[in-house]
C-alpha cells in the first residue's frame, strides 16, 4: 500500500505539472483543446444562442463560465494517477486511461448541464451551489471511483 500511495502522488504531481498546471505550452494547449471539446458537447444540449465562446446565458444578467477548472481535467489526472500506480500491464492501463477520459468527457457534460438547467429553475442563482459543488462534484467523484474499482477487479496484478 505504501508503495501505490507513494507511486500515486508522484504520478499525480507530474500528470499536473506536464498536463494542468501552466508550466509548458503542452499543458495550455491540451486544456484549451478539452474546454473546446466540452464546449462543442454542450452546444448540443443548450439553447440557440445559450453558450457564446466560454459563456452560458442563463438570463440576460447571469452567466456561468466555463474556464480551464470546469473542463473535467483534475478528476480525469486523479484517475489517472491511480491507474498509473497500480501494478498491472502498460497496454491495460492506458485503454483504462481511454475508457475514463470518455467517461468523464460525458459525464462532466451532463454534470455542466445539470448546472445550468438547475440554474434556470425557480430558485436561480441559489441553486447554483448545490447543483455544482455537491451534486457535480460528487457526481465526478464517485464515476472516478467506481472506473477505479472496475479497473482493480479486472486486472492482472503483476
């Protein structure tokens, strides 16, 4: 255990450093990419004229921005990084690492729209807290755990 915790952060912080955190050009590059990805799935679910560049309207006085943090990639390196730690075969983990970016990239559209409709409703603004911070982000957590689990079960230890 002490091994896969220790193996985890290390591969935590060079996932963040390399891919997230603005330290090389790679890292804008492939998070502007995600955030337009995100951005062209949600364009399917909003309203004409609902989602400009980054921004949502939710009323003509009331937008919810989409920025580099909305974009699923922290809970997607999270996962990869246990992926990463644990033992098992190169070729497993990366088509695990593609099963959960798929993943994400479809739930962490339905959690944004689950915001903004919410939003829209009676309540408004006010509902903006639960509907991001609790639902949303319990929402991604738990599809991180049980890819996680699923990807323990079917592994081959090596």
């Amino acid at each position: 255990m002490k091994h896969f915790t220790l193996k985890y952060f290390l591969f935590l912080g060079l996932l963040f450093g390399l891919l997230y955190a603005p330290l090389l050009p790679l890292a804008g590059y492939l998070n502007t990419l995600q955030t337009e990805l995100i951005l062209y799935g949600l364009s399917h679910f909003l309203e004409a004229g609902q989602l400009e560049g980054i921004d949502i309207w939710i009323t003509p006085h009331y937008k919810i921005i989409i920025t580099q943090a909305c974009n699923g990639m922290i809970p997607l390196l999270f996962l990869y990084a246990s992926y990463l730690a644990y033992p098992a075969p190169w070729y497993y983990k990366l088509r695990w690492m593609g099963i959960g970016y798929v993943s994400f990239l479809v739930v962490n559209i339905g959690r944004i729209v689950l915001v903004v409709r919410a939003v829209e409703r009676e309540g408004g603004q006010g509902n903006f807290y639960w509907s991001h911070d609790l639902v949303g982000n319990l929402l991604l957590m738990g599809v991180g755990l049980l890819l996680f689990v699923r990807f323990i079960q079917r592994a081959r230890v090596y």
